[in-house]
C-alpha cells in the first residue's frame, strides 16, 4: 500500500509561524518561550523560527510575546548547552552557525566568558576528536522507520534524538540537503516495487545449519526493515489483537509475527505478516 507525506510547511506565511508561538506560549500559561518549550510543544521547529526571522529573540519580539535577556550566565551552564548543541547534531565540531541556530545563548556571552569562541569549544572538550563512521543509506532508513514506528505517525525533525532514535535529524538534513528530501527519499525506498528484502538467497545453507529438519522456504524468516515497515503501516501501527502501540501505551513492543507460522512452511511475506505485541 503506497502512502504519502504530510504536507510540506515550508513556505508557511511569517504570520503562520508568529501565531503558533503564541499558542504554544498561552497553552503553557507563559508571557515568554524558550526554545526548549517550543521544540517540545511547537507545530515547526525551533531552527525554523529563528531562520526565517534571524534570531529567537526577534520572533519573540514580533509575535508580542517578552523578550528575557539574562546576564551573568554561568560558565557550567554556557558549557552544558554547548554539549547540548553538540550531541543535538551528532557531531564533536560546533561552529557559531550551528550554535547560533540550536544554542540558547549568543557568540559574545561565550565570547565575555571564555576570551574567544575557540576557547569555548576547547573548555567544552569539543573538537576534531569522536567522529563516527558515515553511516549507510540503510542504516538511516532503518532508524527512521524505527522512529515513525515509535510514534505511529510521520516523525518531526526534532523528535530523531536518543534514547527512541540512533542519529539525530541533523545527520538526514546533511546527507540529503534538507529533512523534506531525506522523508522523500526513505518513502521512495519504501514504496519502491523492488522485490521484499526477505528473500532467502541461501536457503540450502540455512537448511543444513537449521538444528532441526523442516519445510524449505523462499523466504528469510526474519523481515527486513522494509517489509516489516510496510507490514506496521498497513496495520497503523498498532497490534492486531489488542490495538496498543507505544504511541497510545507506554513500554509496547511491537513485533511483526507469522500468521501461518515459519515452522509450518509460512513465508515472510506481506500476505503472512501481522502486527502484534511483544
């Protein structure tokens, strides 16, 4: 079963986006907002609000909403938000763009405080060092359909960050140019009508390393990302028995299970494949 995005919010008029930080402020009962708050509670992203308007402090301005200015932060805390930044983008290098996007204070409070940006980052243990290896095309499209699983509908930008996600949306918008192109190009290969990735391309050799005789099959028993992302899907991301789903029920463990079972000759197909709870 095809499916297709949600509609892409772009290009949303400057008051669209004004309007939704007042919600967001008078939901919460605040005269102000921080970023925090609103990537928690916000229609768009934090980074979407402060690109289109130039700061934080501006969007705030124009929606009528206070504007806090704090002084006299302390260094622990300038530090720990650099971190923040830092895990924020999957990444050990944070340059003032990055902060200046993510970060909740200015390059000049860092600059008062530790001498010069530089000096920051290397107080922050921050640096060329704790890289990790490019992850493949698969990987990351195996972690965003574990993500969009998790929350049983298409997942923000902001909600890939750990523990429910591997890399963070940042890590997509950099491989694929921008988060629209990186949820077109996973629902590409989703969609694709290339064969399921559960063919058993060994099946002699799985037969003869099998602990017990049993019934030859086309299929591995066990379904890749794919199929098992299709097989949810189409079941809404919920178990058939009962309709839980770790959206709606806290600690559910969805499983994708034979209907015909695999040690009675059941394939790993979509026709054979349910969605049920651990």
């Amino acid at each position: 079963m095809k499916y297709e995005l949600e509609p892409d919010n772009r290009n949303c008029p400057d008051e669209v986006l004004l309007d939704d930080l007042r919600i967001v402020a008078r939901r919460l009962g605040n005269a102000t907002l921080t970023k925090e708050d609103y990537d928690q509670h916000g229609r768009f992203s934090p980074a979407t609000i402060h690109n289109r308007f130039g700061s934080w402090n501006r969007a705030l301005k124009l929606s009528g909403l206070a504007v806090q200015k704090r002084v006299n932060i302390a260094r622990e805390e300038l530090l720990a938000d650099l971190k923040r930044v830092a895990d924020l983008l999957g990444t050990r290098i944070v340059t003032t763009s990055h902060y200046k996007t993510h970060g909740k204070f200015s390059r000049d409070t860092f600059t008062r405080e530790f001498g010069s940006w530089a000096e920051a980052v290397s107080t922050a243990s921050l640096g060329a060092t704790g890289w990790k290896p490019r992850a493949s095309e698969d990987e990351l499209f195996s972690n965003m359909a574990a993500v969009w699983e998790h929350f049983g509908r298409q997942p923000r930008k902001e909600e890939f960050r750990a523990p429910v996600s591997r890399f963070s949306g940042n890590t997509y918008v950099t491989r694929y140019g921008s988060w629209r192109k990186a949820l077109e190009a996973f629902v590409g290969v989703a969609n694709s009508d290339a064969v399921p990735d559960a063919i058993n391309e060994n099946t002699s050799q799985e037969i003869a390393t099998s602990p017990k005789p049993g019934p030859k099959h086309k299929t591995t028993r066990q379904p890749g990302w794919r199929l098992r992302f299709l097989v949810m899907r189409r079941d809404n991301f919920k178990c058939c028995m009962d309709g839980r789903s770790p959206a709606t029920h806290a600690g559910t463990i969805l499983e994708v299970d034979h209907i015909k079972p695999w040690d009675d000759g059941g394939e790993t197909v979509m026709e054979n494949l349910q969605t049920l709870c651990q």
